[in-house]
C-alpha cells in the first residue's frame, strides 16, 4: 500500500556511485551519447541537437552566462570549496525559509523493489518522459512511483539482456537514451540539446540552465521541458511545468531514499520556484557531494577538457522540451 504524502524535510542526501560512462550509442537516431556529448560539451560548454559527429562542421554556439550568479563566483577560483559549499547551503537554507525551495517526499525509492536497484539511468529518463507526454501540467507523484516501482524494473531487464549485463549491473545514460527511443517511450523531436563540463563554471552550468529554461531558440519559456543530468556518477530528473503567469517552477526529482519521515524512506521531489531557485539548488546539491579529497582536487587543479573523466567537477545534461 502506498504511504501518504509527506512534504516537510529539508535533507538531500549524497547518492552512491555509478561507473564513468565509455560506451557510444550507435547511430544518429537516438539522442547523443554521453561521450559525443561530453566531448563538444567540454570544449565549448555546449552541444546541440542538430550536432552531426565531431568532424561534421556543425555550428556549436559559446557558452552564455547563466541565469543567476551568486557573487561568489566571480571569485571561486579564489575560494576554498569547502568555503564554498558553506555559503550554497547558506544560501539553500535562506531560500528554503522564503518559499523558494521546498522539499517534497515520493512514496518510494529506488532500491525499495529490488528490480528496480541501480536503475537510476532509466528512472530519470522515464520521468522525463512521462512529464513531457503528461496531459496533466506536471507529473504527478503517482506516476514516479509508478515508474520507480512498475515501469522501471522490466526495461532494466531487457537492457541488461541487450547489453549481455547481469542482474543489477549499471548501465549508462546513452544506453537507457537508445532503447527508450526505440521502444518508443522517448520522442526525438523533443530533444533540445544537452550541455555539461565543469559544474562549478558558471558558464558550464548557466549553458544547462538556459536550455532548460527558454531552449535553444531562445523562445521556450512557455514550454513544458524535462532534463536528466549525470552528476558524481548518479543520474537526476529535473522537470519543468509553466504556470498561467507567465513563469515556471522546476522539480528535481531524485529516486534514491534521500529523506526518511517516521522511519520510511523516500524518493524526493524538490520544488524551486524559479530558475534563479533551481540555480542555487544545484549548486548546493552538487557542491556537497564533493568529499574532502575532492575539495583538495578541486583547490589544487583549474578545470582541465583533457582531464575532465577523472575530475568530480564533471556533468551532463540532456533536454527536452515539448514543441
């Protein structure tokens, strides 16, 4: 039986980790693969829908500012990140206390059915394919569970049988990307583009944040979209629903057991209010993942393209948006 909905913690809990991607999707039917996507990303914070190959010619627009900077960035690469990481949960705390950010409890997790382990990648997937193709304005809780507890489990299967991986084995994004489009669960016309690289660039991060928010062409404000991001090697859902006003607020759902009230784990969706809401939150979201090695990492090494798989600094997006 399914528990009652509950909506009043504030803990985002670190993920486990996932295997680096390294395996391309062949192809040009479905959406890029991460390492397709992952090279133009890091050479220039973007990578679009129409992108024909890394030899095609295809026109790769600069990063832009993100939609909100925090004032720190423009010292970051001064700024211990374990200092760093105080002011984003500062800030997440003070946007919390104003109704910006609020943290919701889904009545299940990843993991809670065992067939359903390690299937993040296609979670998240599944929950942006759902939001998009809901006749509702946004995807109701009672269909993330029915992803994370129904839905998920047999397309694990078949995606491991495919791949000729065992039980609970992972499996990466572009893998999870290939088979949704073929089973039809996964409409390519809706693919807007993906960006990734350094998540504490600004540019790197404010590229993701613009497709989300108004997509490629500048014009989507107004569009219902949906996103996976790879982050520290665990994939997230971030939904985005307009509303009559003119704006949109944004969810970022995350199937692991991230929250516990009365002793039950769940799932969480976590409402921002806008753009600059959902800005700060991945900012803390990320940043306290990085442990202390990494924070040494980090303050020691500038973001390096050729280095980029063996620094925790590293994220992929892909966006859709309904046309």
């Amino acid at each position: 039986d399914e528990e009652k909905k509950t909506n009043n913690s504030s803990q985002i809990l670190p993920p486990p980790v996932l295997p680096p991607p390294s395996v391309p999707v062949p192809g040009g039917s479905a959406p890029p693969s991460y390492n397709q996507a992952l090279a133009a990303t890091q050479r220039n914070g973007r990578y679009h829908r129409n992108f024909l190959g890394p030899d095609s010619g295809a026109s790769i627009v600069p990063p832009t500012a993100p939609p909100v900077e925090s004032p720190q960035s423009k010292r970051r690469e001064r700024v211990p990140m374990r200092q760093l990481q105080e002011e984003y949960r500062k800030l997440y705390v003070q946007l919390m206390g104003r109704g910006k950010i609020e943290v919701l409890g889904i009545n299940t997790y990843q993991g809670r059915n065992s067939q359903s382990t390690n299937g993040c990648t296609v979670i998240s997937a599944l929950v942006a394919s759902r939001h998009l193709s809901s006749s509702n304005t946004c995807i109701a809780d009672s269909s993330v569970e029915d992803v994370i507890d129904r839905q998920c489990g047999p397309l694990l299967r078949e995606i491991r049988s495919k791949l000729g991986l065992g039980d609970h084995a992972l499996i990466i994004p572009s893998d999870v990307h290939d088979h949704l489009v073929d089973k039809n669960l996964l409409d390519q016309k809706y693919f807007e583009g993906a960006a990734g690289g350094n998540v504490m660039d600004p540019k790197h991060i404010g590229e993701f944040l613009k497709l989300l928010h108004v997509g490629d062409d500048g014009k989507g404000a107004r569009r219902k979209a949906a996103a996976t991001f790879f982050f520290h090697e665990h994939v997230i859902s971030i939904v985005k629903t307009p509303t009559s006003s003119g704006g949109a607020f944004y969810d970022l759902i995350d199937s692991l057991p991230n929250l516990n009230v009365n002793g039950r784990s769940k799932a969480t969706r976590t409402r921002c209010a806008d753009i600059d809401a959902l800005a700060a939150l991945l900012q803390w979201f990320t940043s306290r993942k990085f442990s202390d090695s990494n924070c040494s990492h980090i303050d020691r090494n500038a973001w390096d393209d050729n280095m980029a798989d063996f620094d925790p600094r590293v994220f992929q997006g892909f966006v859709w948006h309904v046309k």
